[in-house]
C-alpha cells in the first residue's frame, strides 16, 4: 500500500505539470507499447486517442482517449498511464459520460495485470479490491460508504468464494464472520477485535487522479 501511496503521489505531481499534448490519432494501432489492456477497459470504433509526454523525456506516458457524441460533444472515456517509464501501461483509468471518475486499476509490480483496482460512484470510492498473487484475480475487496471503511471480505483459500469478513465501525473492527464450510455464508461469528485502520483503510479521493492538463 506504500508503493500506491507513492504512486498516487508521483502521478498527482506530474499532472500538475502543464504540456501540450504529441500527437492526436485514430485509437486503432495508437498505444502500442500499451501491453495488457485490462478488462473493462478495451477500445472501441470512433475512439481518438491523444498522447501526452508530462516527464519530458520524448517518450509518451500518457494517453487519453476521447469520444464525440451525436451531438459533437467530446466525451473523456479511458486515461491510459505510464507510471514508471518502461513504455507500457501501468494504470488505466475510465470515466462516465459526465465526466466523474468511474474505475481506476493499477500494475503495481508492472507485470501487465492488475494489482489494485478502485471503484468509484460520484467521485467518491466505494470498493477497493486487491489481487495479490501474480494471476490479476481479486483476493480481498474493503468496502467504503462516504468515505469510510465498512467492510473487508477476503477470499483466503482463493477457491472464488468470500470466507472471510470484517465489519468496520468508527475505524476499528466491529465484528468478523468466518466461514467454515465454504458455501460463500458466515458459520461462526468472533468477537470484537480492537484496532485503527491501515493505511489501506483509508479512503482516497478521486482528486488524486485528476486535475492534470490532459482532463
């Protein structure tokens, strides 16, 4: 989670850093150093793609692809980021039709699949899930309600099924169900466990992936 906080706190600052953007392209064949394209996030017919050098070095490491309605009206529709400089993707952001943050995953390991994966309702995150093997497949989700952590489930056998949950309030853990049977439902529920958040507990905001000169 320190490696994200950083992340999120390197691309905050790059994006605040104002530049033109290299070239404007037709999505298909543009991004070719893009590797895995995560699910959700595949490019469609009529897309333009607008790459963007916010480090400076001549390479491209940003890329934003827009879309026009009938109306002619340019709609944001995915970002696509170069975190660390190796010529491909990193980070993939998608937006909704009004313009709010919608999903936001990251490669933390650069292995072309995802780690971290954010989802986001009027900008606010609302579920956070977390894979930490090498296949991309969640293992844990923590749960948010204004900002607030109020849930985590994991799958700990890593059979596809939540066996493990904790119930947040006021930043400790209210109680956990567990399940024994694996049949997806809470067999035995164990007693309050005091404790402050993590650092991964903590919600945040959408403003961390927006404001730069691309938006």
């Amino acid at each position: 989670m320190r490696l994200l906080l950083l992340l999120l706190a390197a691309v905050a600052t790059a994006s605040c850093a104002t530049t033109a953007p290299r070239s404007q392209k037709a999505a298909a064949g543009a991004a070719e150093t893009a590797g895995v394209v995560s699910p959700g996030f595949e490019r469609r017919p009529g897309e333009t793609v607008t790459e963007y050098d916010l480090t400076h070095d001549g390479r491209p490491d940003l890329w934003k692809y827009t879309w026009k309605d009938a109306s002619g009206k340019e709609l944001l529709l995915r970002k696509e980021k170069d975190l660390n400089g190796d010529g491909k993707i990193d980070s993939w952001e998608r937006y909704e039709p009004n313009g709010s943050l919608s999903r936001v995953v990251y490669d933390l390991d650069f292995d072309g699949k995802p780690d971290v994966t954010l989802h986001f309702e009027k900008d606010q995150l609302v579920r956070k899930e977390l894979a930490y093997g090498f296949d991309g497949v969640p293992r844990a989700w923590a749960n948010y309600e204004k900002g607030k952590l109020v849930r985590k489930e994991r799958d700990t056998n890593g059979d596809g099924v939540v066996d493990y949950w904790e119930y947040w309030e006021n930043g400790e853990i209210d109680r956990i169900g567990v399940d024994v049977d694996g049949d997806g439902q809470v067999d035995r529920w164990e007693a309050r466990k005091s404790g402050v958040a993590p650092a991964d507990g903590t919600a945040p905001a959408a403003a961390a992936h927006g404001g730069d000169a691309s938006r």
